[in-house]
C-alpha cells in the first residue's frame, strides 16, 4: 500500500496516478500506482464475460534461492535502481524506516507495503512519502517501468476483479481499455470510498484473487 516517455504511458499511468491520490489523499502526489479497496461482503456478483486465470509470467532471475536474492532481469535493471532510489528515500526521508525493497522484477512489494500501511497511522504518506517527500523518486521509478503488454494487463485485471466479486466484493468495478491502455478497475468512488479495504471479506478476496494479477499490477487494482 506511485514518475519522459511516450503519450501511450503517459496516459496510462496519469489514470492510475488519480486513482492513487484519490485514495491517500496526497495533494502533491502527481503520479502513482493504484489499488482498489474492499467491502462488507455484500452479495449480488455482477454478470460479465468470464476469463481465464491469467497466472504470474516468471522471468528469469526473478526468484529468490536459499543465499539470498540474486540479481534482477537485465531488462529490468534500470527499474529495479530507481525503484531502490525510491525505497531509500522513503526510509531515509518519507518517515518509513522500514519500507520494503522491491522485487527482483522492479516492482514494489505490495504486500509489506500495504501492510505496513494498515498500521494505524500509518497510512499517510505510504505512497510517496510524508508531506511527498518522495514523490519525484516515484515519478523516475514509474518512468523507467518497462513497457507493458495493454492487452494482456487488461485480461489480467478483468480476472481479478471478477475474482473479487465472486468472492463477496460485490462492488468491485471492472478495468477499462482506454486509448489502447488498460486503466485500472475497482472502488467505484475512489474519491469517497465504497469499498472497506479492512473488512474480513475484502481481505479474504485479496488472497484468494491475487493469483489473476500479473507481476506489478497488484498495486494498481
């Protein structure tokens, strides 16, 4: 529990970047990754076309042995460096000393993070850092995120969050495709939240539904 490229990514992560401020409520925090929320475990799934799992895609080097981590993906390298960039400033500046390291893939470890934000207050500023101490940290990490599959990220989120409903998230939304991007679904309002993301069904649903997620995507939705 977020920053120059082309328009296509740019549009794609200027949704997502909404979605997140809308949700920690960080006036400066232009740019970020997203999630959704949770409810009260309401009942009334949604009819929508069914989709396959789309399990997580391993990549070579992104698994950890017995020694410790090994290095990241080539490909990935630049990524993974300036999202450490992020992960030590946050520890050093953003008031969170014990900010996860990211994945072998680059990305953040959604689950510490947003685990650490659970922690009663705690939540502020986990996403950029207090008072957006971080937030240009971000914006270069996001920057250097390599480019996506659109097609693929979409039938991933699609899958999830019909995974969620069916799991008592009853209001979870669908993602969109916009432009040829794949923007996030989940809280319907993410302004004024709808969804209890501390509920026991919305957290039973996240573990359940974390499989359909692709590797990054987790923090989005």
């Amino acid at each position: 529990m977020t920053f120059l490229r082309t328009k296509h990514r740019t549009n794609r992560r200027s949704t997502a970047a909404l979605r997140m401020a809308a949700l920690v409520a960080l006036p400066v925090l232009a740019l970020s990754v997203a999630c959704g929320g949770g409810d009260d475990g309401a009942g009334g799934t949604k009819k929508d076309d069914a989709i396959a799992d789309v399990p997580r895609t391993p990549t070579a080097g992104d698994t950890k042995d017995a020694d410790g981590p090994s290095t990241p993906p080539a490909g990935k390298s630049a990524f993974y460096d300036a999202q450490m960039k992020y992960v030590q400033c946050m520890r050093v500046k953003g008031g969170y000393k014990d900010f996860p390291d990211p994945t072998l893939s680059g990305y953040l470890d959604w689950d510490k993070v947003n685990e650490i934000g659970s922690q009663p207050g705690r939540n502020e500023g986990i996403k950029g850092g207090r008072n957006g101490a971080c937030v240009a940290e971000l914006q270069a990490a996001m920057a250097a995120e390599p480019e996506r599959d659109e097609q693929k990220a979409y039938e991933s989120m699609l899958a999830h969050a019909k995974c969620m409903r069916d799991n008592g998230v009853s209001r979870f939304t669908n993602p969109t495709m916009s432009g040829g991007n794949a923007q996030p679904g989940g809280d319907p309002n993410p302004a004024s939240p709808v969804i209890d993301s501390n509920s026991p069904t919305y957290k039973k649903a996240r573990e359940a539904c974390r499989p359909k997620l692709l590797d990054g995507l987790d923090g989005m939705q």
